[in-house]
C-alpha cells in the first residue's frame, strides 16, 4: 500500500512538472516535423466563439497539438504500436491522428502469404460460363434490374492509413451529416457573396478511391459516389469540378505519394487542366512550367505510421515553377513579406519537402500578383492540397488570393471573409479541400467560421 502510494505520488508530482513547463514554454512550434505539418495556433478569444464552443474546441487541439515534447511522445507510441502489431510485416492498418472506430477483424488470406482482408460475408463470384455448383453452363445474360438505390455506406471502415507492400492507401468512410455540412457551408458563401462572385466546389480524393488491389475494395466507402451525393445538394450555381474523373484516367501515373496522402504535382497539374476545362479555358502544357526535381521525400503517411515499408520505399517529389512573371507576399494580418511560390528553403530536409509549396501555406492570407493583366482575381480558400494547385494558376490570373482556414485571423485582417473578398475585388472562389477535411467537421467548422456570424 505505501509503494502504491509513493508511485501516485511521483505520478502526480511528474504530471504537474510537465504541465508547469508546457504552460511556461513560450515557444511554442508552428510546424511539427515528425508529421510534417503546420500545427494549430492560439484560438481568437470572443464571446461568440465561446457561446458556440469553437473556442474550447480550437484550445483543447491547440494545447495538444503545442504540449512539450509531443513530438518524442508521439513517436514512442508508435514504436509501441508497431511491436503491438496483429497484421503482419506486409500489410497493417494504422488509424490516423482524428478520432475514429476501431479497424475491423482482419483474417489471413489463405491463397496469398502475408496479405490480410477483413472478415465477414463475402458471395464469391462464380468463372465466368460455369454455375455456382462448378459446372460447366452456357453462358447466361441475366434480365436488366432497376439499379438499386446508391448506399453511401455506414460500415466501419473509417479513418485508416492501410500500408501495403511499401505504400501507404488512406481509406475513406463517407460521414452524410458532413457532406451535409460542406454543401450548406457553401450554399451561405454563395448566398453571402452574391451574383457577382463565382463559386467552385473542387475535392481531391485520396488515393484509396484509386487503388488497385481489388481484394482490399470493400473497406473504403466510394468516394465518387460520395461527390455525387454532394453535387445534389449544392446550390444550382456552385459549380462542381470533376477532379476524379480525370484522376481516374491516369490512375496508372504517379499521381499520389506512397509516403504522403497528398497528390503529387502531377496529380495536382491533372486537377488543374481540369478546373480550366470547366471554366471553358484552355489549360498549358506541363513542359510550359520550369520542372524541379526535389529527390527523396519522406512524407505524412510515413510521419503518421513510422512504418518501416515506407522508409525503405521513399517518393521522387517534383515541384513545377510558374514562367511568367509574378511575386508571391505572405501576410500576417496586413504585414506583407516577400516569398517564393516554390520555397526552396525546405528542400533539404526529406521530411519537409512538401513545405516548399507556397511556402507551406501557413499564413494568415497570401497572394500572388502576376504580369497577366486580364482583371481576374481568384479566391483559393484550400486545405493543403491546395498548396500544389496554386502554382498552376498563375499564368492565368492577374491576382491570386490564398486562404487557409486554420490560419485566417478576422482579429489580424479586422475582415470576415466575404468583406475581404469584397475590398479585394476578387470575382471567383474556389475550394480546394480534399476528401478528408471535407468529411472532418472540425475543418469545415473552420471554413464557416470565417464568415464571421
């Protein structure tokens, strides 16, 4: 009993040290480099936030997202998990940092070594000319049946990184309420900015609605029917951009890191000759961008995992540079600094390589002003897949606005985003917030809340 006591003791004593110094820390990190992203900042302090519970919520990831040596600590849970590890050394399911359900029971495969598929019933598809009983048949057209309401599923299956054979697949479990959220989101940007400002609806899918290991299919919700119920419920005059469509041609490319749940720049430029397309203009050729070969690049599916696989199989990350002239400023607030659209600053460090986008897109607000005089000022309100898109839009825009929700202060700026686009005379928006962040209310809270009601 007095060793039990001592231990809780020192426990209380080890806990109330490490607090001290975490609320003493004034430097607190912006960027954490285990997994490679920006991290989230002191949340502005009002009376509508607080009454909404924004506030609290923005604090509570805050504090945990700037804790003393989390980084350290993050690591030494994962070494952890990797020892717990039921899947074996060629495929495991990772959850990622939001909160999710627990994986499903997966089961040795018994005609391939070392793979996994989840259990439960599973119909196997009789060869084709031969009957469910083995026999020998000739072949059979069944009649056409009505096609069965979409199921836009409600399964387990949500919020994992799978790691296969050296690459990383990030499943995806479609949330209704949230796609419900997004389209109501900016239904009241469209509403806010009126006739004169024209919306696009651009969402990224990760890389699982791509994958070609069909066995794996059924533990990932259909992202492109998730975007067709999502299309049902948008205003008539937001216009959609159909970027699966054409990421889906060129599945077979290197499109999406192995290391990284981004698209590469290749993927990005696809993304964009489509947003072109649908603008009815006519997008450049991608030998029109100075290409810059960045080498290995370790990224946030391996921070996230620390898994073995991937680090011996690091990507090749490109980066495509604007030819025409231009100057790309920073702000905090209305503070302006000059910066370069492709940062080099980052390229170093493999784990930080993605950062050169835009210079990680972790300002306030940011612009690029560029010699194409054609009076068109674009809006980019993006998560970061955004930070890939942006360079591609520069021959084509006399202005470019960038806004990344987790950093727009009204308190910096004094303006709600529909003033800034306002004093800013900027007559398109387009959101470029992958599948993830759209299903993450957390995020798309975010986007709302620079509406400032």
């Amino acid at each position: 009993m007095k060793k039990l006591k001592i231990d809780s003791l020192f426990f209380v004593i080890f806990i109330t040290i490490l607090g001290l110094a975490n609320i003493l820390n004034t430097n607190k990190p912006i960027v954490s480099n285990l997994e490679n992203r920006a991290l989230k900042t002191m949340p502005r302090l009002s009376l509508s936030n607080i009454v909404k519970g924004s506030f609290q919520r923005d604090l509570e990831e805050y504090y945990s997202d700037t804790f003393i040596l989390r980084d350290d600590l993050v690591k030494i849970s994962r070494d952890v998990n990797e020892l717990m590890s039921f899947l074996g050394p060629d495929v495991s399911i990772v959850a990622s940092v939001e909160d999710v359900q627990l994986p499903p029971v997966m089961q040795k495969d018994e005609n391939e070594t070392g793979a996994q598929e989840p259990t439960g019933d599973k119909t196997q598809e009789p060869a084709e000319n031969t009957s469910p009983s083995g026999e020998k048949s000739e072949k059979v057209i069944p009649a056409k049946t009505p096609e069965p309401e979409k199921d836009y599923g409600d399964g387990p299956n949500v919020g994992y990184w799978m790691v296969v054979d050296g690459k990383a697949v990030q499943l995806f479990k479609f949330n209704k309420e949230s796609f419900d959220y997004y389209a109501e989101i900016l239904n009241k940007y469209n509403e806010k900015l009126g006739e004169g400002v024209k919306i696009y609806s651009m969402i990224p899918p990760t890389n699982g609605e791509f994958m070609q290991l069909k066995k794996y299919k059924g533990i990932t919700d259909s992202q492109n029917d998730a975007l067709g119920y999502l299309n049902s419920k948008l205003n008539d005059s937001i216009v959609s951009v159909d970027v699966f469509d054409v990421l889906n041609k060129h599945k077979d490319e290197y499109i999406y890191f192995r290391t990284d749940h981004h698209w590469t720049a290749l993927g990005a430029y696809y993304g964009y000759c489509e947003f072109m397309r649908t603008k009815g203009e006519i997008p450049l050729a991608l030998d029109e961008f100075e290409k810059i070969d960045l080498g290995d690049f370790l990224g946030s599916s391996y921070s996230k995992t620390l898994d073995k696989s991937l680090e011996k199989n690091p990507d090749n990350i490109v980066a495509y540079k604007p030819l025409n002239s231009h100057e790309f400023t920073i702000y905090k607030g209305n503070e302006g600094t000059r910066a370069d659209i492709i940062d080099m600053q980052y390229a170093d460090d493999i784990s930080k390589k993605y950062l050169v986008f835009i210079s990680s897109g972790g300002a306030t607000w940011s612009k690029v002003k560029t010699d194409i005089n054609n009076g068109k000022k674009i809006l980019v309100i993006k998560d970061s897949f955004g930070n890939m898109l942006v360079p591609f839009l520069v021959p084509h825009y006399e202005e470019i606005y960038v806004v990344d929700s987790r950093f727009y202060n009204m308190n910096l700026t004094k303006k709600n985003i529909v003033e800034f686009v306002k004093d800013n005379g900027i007559n398109e928006v387009v959101f470029c917030i992958y599948m993830e962040d759209v299903n993450w209310h957390k995020f798309m809270s975010g986007v709302e809340n620079m509406l400032g009601e």
